[in-house]
C-alpha cells in the first residue's frame, strides 16, 4: 500500500478495521512482542472540520 506526497517515505502501511465497519489506512510505527502475540504501534491521520464563529468552514468536511 504506497502513499503519495508528504506520507510517501513513511511507513509501512496497514489497513485497521474499526468496529462499526470503517476502514482506515495507518502507519506502523513499532511492534511489541508479548506472551499471547503480537501488539503493534500505529499512526492514524483522521481529516476533520472546524467550525468558527464566523461559520466559516476549514478543512476537510466528513463523509
């Protein structure tokens, strides 16, 4: 999974599933091994939207 732009030298990348079905696309940062397996560190990049008094509109405006 190749990322494009300011992201292109991270990673590796990965896809998480949350529990509501919403897929989202991080970065792994480390792992850690641990009696039962394996936990691994990420880097989630989520796009939100900031409403100011002026009700203007910044950023990116949710699905």
């Amino acid at each position: 999974m190749a990322a494009d732009g300011i992201y292109a030298g991270a990673g590796p990348w990965a896809r998480v599933q949350l529990p509501r079905g919403q897929d989202l696309r991080v970065i792994v940062t480390g792992r850690r091994r641990v009696k039962d397996g394996l936990w691994y560190e990420v880097e989630v990049f989520v796009h939100g939207r900031i409403v100011t008094p002026a009700a203007d509109n910044h950023g990116v405006k949710p699905p």
